[in-house]
C-alpha cells in the first residue's frame, strides 16, 4: 500500500454531505438546550445545569461554525486546525461539567453518579488524545505545505 493510498480522503462531496450533517446536528442540539423547555425537562438534571450550559454551547457552536466552514473550504491544514478547536472547546466543556456535576439520580438503586464520573474521565481522555492527534495533523499539514 503507497503513502497516497493510506492517507486518501473521501470525495469531496461525502465530505461536505457530513459537514452539513455535521452542522445540521449541532444547531439542533443548541436549540434543544436552549430553546423552551430545553434542558430544564431533563428529569436529572439539576439547577446547577445552567452553570455549565454556556461551555456546552461554545462547544456546540465551536462544532456548528467550523462544519459550515468546511462545507465550503476544507484543506488538511484547517480540518486539523479545527480539530484542535473544537477539541479543546470539548475539554473544556467536559471538565466543567466534571466540576459542577450536575447530576441528580436519586431514587435509582443503580450507581449512575459513579458511572457518570467514569464515562466523564472517559471522554475526557478520549479528548486529551484526539486533541494530540489534531496537533499532530495540524503539524504534518504544515509540513507538507512548506
């Protein structure tokens, strides 16, 4: 298998059919938290949601802005760059709600807030990883446009 075989991306109409899908999502997730009743209808969910909702929507937003950017011009170095941001706004997003926890599972016999806790970890370091990937990208790409 050559280099170009591995690295071929996919046609640039699947591509820009996933960033419109991509985009589709997140504006309909930013309506959903936001929009009436939105979050507040979550049965678990407790007051202290509204401390992390704005670093939910800068994440959503984040996801929204660069799909729409790329449906139009989307070269290796700016997918990557993007990358980074919107892994970054989802560290960000992720610790918070770490902090704030706002959970509330009472009644259940089942562990939730313990599960929680370890599918946060989880995602966080699925994060921290995919962040580094993006870094890495966004250091080839720049490589190979010098």
């Amino acid at each position: 298998m050559t280099t170009s075989e591995k690295t071929r991306r996919p046609s640039v109409r699947a591509r820009r059919t996933g960033y419109v899908a991509s985009a589709l999502i997140n504006a309909a997730l930013l309506a959903a938290v936001n929009g009436w009743p939105g979050w507040a209808a979550v049965p678990f969910l407790t007051a202290e949601t509204r401390l992390v909702v704005g670093v939910v929507d800068l994440c959503l937003v984040a996801g929204l802005v660069t799909s729409i950017v790329y449906a139009f011009y989307d070269p290796e170095w700016l997918t990557a760059l993007g990358g980074v941001v919107t892994a970054c706004a989802g560290l960000v997003a992720t610790v918070r709600i770490w902090q704030v926890f706002p959970f509330d599972f009472a009644g259940s016999s089942f562990d939730w807030p313990l599960t929680v806790r370890i599918l946060l970890v989880v995602g966080i370091a699925g994060t921290v990883i995919g962040l580094l990937v993006q870094l890495v990208m966004l250091a080839r790409a720049g490589v190979r446009r010098h």
